[in-house]
C-alpha cells in the first residue's frame, strides 16, 4: 500500500487536502484513482489509513481513517556528519542513512569538499535533500523525518558544543577498529569526509573536539559507502538490526 508524507493535520474520519509534490506522486506517478487506500503520515509519530475520495490535476482529497501508532525508529540515536559530495552520491547517503534509522544529518563543507555552493543554491540544495529524505521514509516506514540541519562548515560544527560520549570519526589509518569500541550509551556523533577524504588537519581537529579516530576495516571506502557501511555496522553490533 502507498505510503505519502503530508504536513497536513492528520485526524481519524477528517478530510484533508494534498497538494504540491505528494498530490503529483498520488496522481501522476502512482497514478491512484478516487477510492484507493493509501497509508498518510506527516512526521509526528504514527500513521493514519486513508482512501482517496478526489483526484485534481493540483489537489488531491482523502478521508482519513485510523491511527496506526506503529514505529520503526532506532533504539539508538545517531548523528551523521557527513561531506558534501556531488548529485547522486549525496542523495545515495541520505537515502540508505533514513533506511539505517539515522536521527539527524548534517552536511558540512570540508577542505577537500568539490562542491561550492552560494546561500542561495545551498538553500535549493537542502530543499532536495528533504525530498530524498521524504521518500526513503515513505518506501522504508518509517514515520518521523529525520532532521538535516543546514549547509555549514566543519570548523563551525565542531567548535559548537556536544555532549554526546560516542564521537567516532571514520579515518582508514586509525589505530582503533570498530570491534575495540565501547557499546554507545544511546547516543553517536558519526563524522564521514567528502570525496576526497578529510585532510589530516580535520582530523587533528576532530579528536581535539573529543572525537575517536576509527578504522574500518584494510581498504578505503568511497564517501557514499563509508557512511552507509558503519551505519549498518553500529546498527548491528548497537541497535536494531541482525
């Protein structure tokens, strides 16, 4: 069954309006017809049967039905800080990140970052993101976004404060492996470079800031790979996978 991601108010036995993107997917890509089921969440914990009563090329009407409190989040809590990389390897990150249960991500301009971009293509950029985020949640069920904060630097993320114990930055000639880690008490910083990797300055600074260096393993993983592997790892050996 469909799911859609709606900022609607969301009631049992109302009748809510979708426009913009979600009523083009309802009618255009999905190509659903008055009378179909579909299954609405708009972000605040649970989710909410519907069937569709109107189909407009701009708008799309459902009657809401009842409330599923169903969740699938992560009993962990993961930050994922992680480098801008170009178009689709970005959007790859962000996708498998929200199927990994991720809390929150942070895109961060690094040294070696190819990606320049002004406020207002930032701002358009991030907007993107969201949709990416969007769907993941829609195709993988799960019914609160996570967050992603604005475009900022390394420098400026890392001098903002952090209590958080479990900071782990990915560093393929660190000493320490992922198996000689203690269990996170709950809560992960997890720092991942751009394309072309942190410089070893960022890295100097990362531990600074209260981050361990961490190895992955004897071979060196691409930027949308890294991030996605040790998801799935502190997921396994912490969380709810496996």
């Amino acid at each position: 069954m469909p799911r859609i991601y709606t900022t609607a108010s969301l009631a049992p036995h109302s009748e809510i309006s979708i426009t913009g993107s979600a009523a083009n997917h309802i009618g255009r890509v999905l190509r659903l017809k008055a009378g179909d089921e579909l299954t609405l969440f708009n972000g605040q914990g649970g989710e909410y049967s519907a069937t569709l009563t109107t189909i407009e090329r701009q708008m799309v009407c459902a009657l809401v039905g009842e409330f599923n409190p169903r969740e699938c989040e992560s009993p962990l809590n993961i930050t994922l800080a992680q480098g801008v990389s170009r178009g689709e390897r970005m959007d790859y990150t962000l996708q498998k990140s929200v199927e990994l249960g991720v809390t929150r991500i942070i895109p961060l301009i690094t040294e070696r970052c190819g990606v320049k971009l002004d406020a207002k293509r930032a701002e358009k950029r991030l907007q993107h993101w969201q949709g990416v985020i969007i769907s993941a949640c829609e195709q993988c069920g799960r019914n609160r976004l996570p967050e992603i904060l604005p475009l900022t630097s390394l420098t400026h993320w890392l001098s903002q404060p952090d209590s958080t114990a479990a900071r782990w930055v990915l560093h393929h000639r660190a000493a320490h492996s992922m198996r000689q880690l203690a269990a996170p008490a709950g809560e992960v910083s997890l720092l991942i470079g751009p394309e072309g990797g942190l410089s070893r300055r960022e890295i100097e600074s990362a531990i600074q800031h209260g981050f361990q260096a961490v190895q992955f393993g004897p071979r060196i993983l691409r930027t949308e790979t890294a991030g996605v592997a040790t998801l799935a790892a502190i997921q396994t050996h912490w969380g709810d996978l496996g």
